[in-house]
C-alpha cells in the first residue's frame, strides 16, 4: 500500500504531498524533511530504492523515487508493493509522462500553479493508498472531462446575473402578478420597476 506521495524540488520545498495515513501538521513536514535528507543526499548513480524514515516506518517501508531536473519524486510504500511497479508507475508509464502530456512539458511552475489539476491526475491513480488506474490514456481523457465541466460550471456561475439583464432588457408592459409553472402558482410580491 502507497503510504504517501512527495514531490519536492532540490532545496526541499514541497511542491504536492498527498498522504494516505492520518498524520498531524506537523508530523507531515517533518516525514517530509526527513525523506528529503534521505533522498537528496544519495548519489545520482545509485538504486532509486531505500528504506523508509523514522517518522514514515522505518525498515517496515520503502521510499521510491525519481529525481528529474529540479525535482524528486517520492512514494512511501509497505512491502506488500512491488518497488520496480511502483518506479514503472512513477517514470515509465504513468505519472511523471501524464504531468508532461497535461502540461506540455511540466515543470516545477505548474506544480505550483496547478496543484489542483495535479491533484486531480493523481486521484485518478491513486486513492486510499491503492492504485487504481495505470493507462495514461484514461487518466488524461478523465482528466479532461474534469477540466470541460470546470469550464461549463464558470458559465454557470455567472447564469444569475445573465438572468437578471434578461429580465432587465425584456420589455413587459407590466409585472405578472401570478406565475403558474405546472401545478405551482407562484404569487409575485409588488417589486419596483427594473428599468
């Protein structure tokens, strides 16, 4: 089981954590710390595998990564996962080649300024610690239905407001008194003129 999912970049700032297992504030920046030491300090040429922290579960977990430019990639697992599927899901596959596809070659900026976007491929692979969904196809094509209903739901924010200038604009010789929909008649109350 997925324990936690890091992202920081070189200097150990956080750019998306997403743990599975209730922690306070506080023990979370300090996972977060201490799997940065952890993992910053190894050399570039050696296994992407390595014991969990302390604060994580010690030797009982594993801490799989992958440094990519400015930034780590980092998930805490049990030892029911397998460590090559878990790196497969990271760099191969799945994550890092659909964060690429959603933003044209990501970066640590759109970690920062779309970090509910990112939240939500990573929800579409992992949720509850398990992993879901390991075609990149499905994960970008659910994704971009989120993001059509995001933009249909914008217009549908501003609906009152368009309603209130058609109303505005409609040229009724008086107000109706009575609105009947259906069975429902509504009684309209004296209101001043819109115009």
């Amino acid at each position: 089981m997925i324990k936690a999912i890091l992202i920081f970049n070189n200097h150990g700032k956080p750019r998306l954590s997403k743990f599975y297992e209730h922690y306070s504030e506080d023990t979370e920046q300090q996972i977060i710390r201490e799997t940065f030491h952890l993992v910053s300090k190894r050399d570039e040429n050696v296994c992407n595998f390595l014991e969990g922290g302390m604060l994580i579960g010690g030797s009982d977990y594993k801490l799989i990564y992958r440094h990519y430019a400015t930034l780590y990639f980092v998930f805490c697992v049990d030892s029911s996962e397998s460590e090559l599927g878990i790196l497969d899901l990271i760099q191969v596959k799945v994550f890092v080649e659909t964060l690429d596809k959603c933003f044209e070659n990501v970066c640590e900026l759109d970690l920062i300024f779309h970090v509910d976007k990112v939240h939500n491929i990573l929800a579409e692979m992992v949720m509850g610690g398990m992993v879901l969904e390991t075609n990149m196809n499905e994960i970008i094509s659910q994704v971009d239905a989120q993001n059509k209903m995001e933009k249909s739901e914008a217009g549908i924010a501003g609906a009152p407001a368009r309603a209130v200038s058609a109303v505005k604009n409609m040229n009724l010789p008086e107000m109706p008194r009575n609105i009947n929909i259906g069975d429902i008649s509504i009684k309209v109350p004296n209101l001043p003129s819109f115009k």
